[in-house]
C-alpha cells in the first residue's frame, strides 16, 4: 500500500502521467477540458459499485459516465472493460490514488475471506473500492452525515458546496476551513446541515487556526488518531472511524452504522460479546480482531449488502478468531 503523503496541501502525487485513448475515443467523447482522456488499465476494480456504495457523496451517474469533483477539478469517470476511463484535468497519479488502484485486492481479499458471508459478498460485489479521499473534505461530509439518509447527505453537501465553493464551470469545489470559518451558524443551517451546522463551524474554525492539524492523524497508531478525533465537538465513535478509513489510510478501522449493526448481530452477533449499551464498541473491536488490518474493507462489503438492489445474505458465519 501506498506510504501517507508530505503535506495535506499537496496531498496527491503531481507527476504527469498519462496513458491517452485512442483516435476514435477522441472523436466519439466529448471532453470538458484539453487534457487527453486517460485510459488507465485495472485489476479488481468496479467504478459502479465503488462510486454508489455510500462511502462518497458528491459522485452522479448519467448514462455510463460518473461525474464528481476531487481535488477541486470536475472528473468525468466511467468503466470500459476493465480499463478506467477518465476525462479530467487531474494528473494520472492523483485518480490512481484517489481509486486507491495502488491497493493490492487478492491480498485484502485472502485476508478478510474468513467465512461463508464475506466470501458470498467478494464474490457478489468484486471490485469494489475504498476511495481515498481528502482529509478536510472528508471530514466536513461525514460530520454533515450525522442522522442522515445518503440522498439527504448528498442534498446538504451539494448545498454546502454551491453556496461556499468556487465556481467551476459545471459544478462548485468543496468549500475551505477559512471559508467555513467565516461564516455564521444560521447561514451554515441555510445549507440544511441542521444541528451539525455549530459542531461543523468550530471544527472549520479550529482548522484555520491552526489549533487541529489535518495532518496530525497521519502520524499516529490508529487508536490515538481515533481518540484526537472524538476529542473534537461532534465526532463520535462512528465518524472518527469512517475519516480514519475513507481519509488517512487507518485500514483496520470499522465504523458502526444501524446499517453494519443489523448485518454483525444478524451474522456474527452470537461471536460479539459486550453489553448492549455499548454493542456498537464491541462490535468494532470484534471486526477489528476477526477480520484483522483490512476490516474497513470488510465493513465496506458488509455495508454495501445492506444498501444494494441485491438478494440479501443468507449464508451464516463460521467464525474462529485465529489472526
């Protein structure tokens, strides 16, 4: 797996890279900026399954194509075979990242195939992706996620980002902690962010001054980064996990939804011992134990068998924790 970058501000590599398409791709593709479309060829992966999973937010289908903003540039996105076609202005190293297309999936699979359930879902949903996303970014939308449906989610960030945002063209970037910073609580409730709107406002604030460093996560095991984290008003057990996952490469993080909750007790809850009121916990620290440095994979999977159009699980786990 890729080493954590240098710097938050400079977080993907910048090299330039880039495998262009064909003549023929050229003609029949309309393009959005003068970049060549890159053709980037690819093992394990699905962008369908990776892009509607519920782990990104920003991401809209039309046709065969995804369009989304990362890193502040429009990317248009879609699956050709098992080569990844791509029409932005971002370099090839950056989308390789941002795919996580460095992970090594029959290692993450060998690893989290531990019984019957996880092996049904590998074999349903193959080629799924975590993304790698940007720390600020990340966080902002997970704390936006509090008690929310994924389209309302959406709906609060899309807000979010037309009304603080650069303007680019055919969508808005995703605003900064010195943006957000200046604004007020009642004009943060406009975007519909609710009672997340104060928690939210202090984070940017604490951000642009400086007082929590993006970067900090990154230098730390995982439970000290989770502890930072839940240091900071409105991240709980839940967010914490899902930034530590989604954004500083803190792989054997599990996060705990009503989502993950029902699937664990329905399959694995004979395995999890703990107390009710503190199931979620226990829960977390069984996946992290069972499923062992790769569980946020395995959450992902789990999770997705909860929110996809497919039949649901019907096999049960046969789990003996040996790892």
């Amino acid at each position: 797996m890729a080493g954590k970058p240098g710097k938050i501000g400079n977080y993907y590599n910048n090299t330039d890279c880039i495998i262009p398409c064909t003549d023929i791709e050229k003609m029949i593709i309309p393009q959005w900026n003068n970049s060549p479309i890159m053709r980037i060829p690819t093992n394990d992966f699905d962008l369908d399954s990776t892009l509607d999973c519920g782990q990104v937010f920003r991401w809209q289908r039309s046709g065969e194509w995804w369009t989304g903003v990362v890193l502040g540039h429009i990317v248009r996105a879609r699956q050709d075979g098992s080569d990844l076609v791509v029409d932005t202005g971002l370099d090839r190293d950056s989308i390789v990242r941002y795919f996580r297309l460095d992970d090594d999936m029959p290692g993450i699979y060998s690893r989290i195939n531990t019984d019957p359930v996880m092996d049904d879902l590998i074999r349903r949903f193959r080629g799924l992706r975590l993304i790698r996303q940007e720390p600020w970014e990340c966080l902002i939308s997970y704390m936006a996620s509090s008690c929310k449906s994924i389209p309302n989610i959406k709906d609060s960030i899309s807000n979010l980002c037309r009304q603080y945002g650069d303007d680019l063209g055919r969508d808005f970037s995703f605003p900064t902690a010195e943006v957000l910073a200046r604004t007020t609580e009642n004009r943060l409730r406009e975007t519909k962010l609710g009672f997340r709107s104060v928690n939210i406002l202090e984070v940017a604030r604490k951000v642009d001054s400086g007082e929590f460093d993006l970067g900090a996560p990154f230098e730390l095991e995982y439970e000290e980064a989770r502890e930072l984290l839940m240091g900071m008003r409105g991240i709980g057990p839940k967010i914490a996990d899902c930034v530590l996952l989604f954004a500083y490469d803190k792989m054997e993080a599990f996060p705990v939804d009503t989502h993950i909750l029902s699937v664990m007790e329905e399959h694995y809850g004979s395995f999890i011992e703990g107390a009710k009121s503190k199931r979620g916990e226990a829960i977390s620290e069984f996946a992290r134990s069972y499923f062992g440095q790769y569980a946020g994979y395995a959450q992902q999977y789990l999770f997705n068998s909860r929110i996809s159009d497919n039949d649901p699980l019907t096999h049960s786990a046969d789990c003996t924790i040996t790892k």
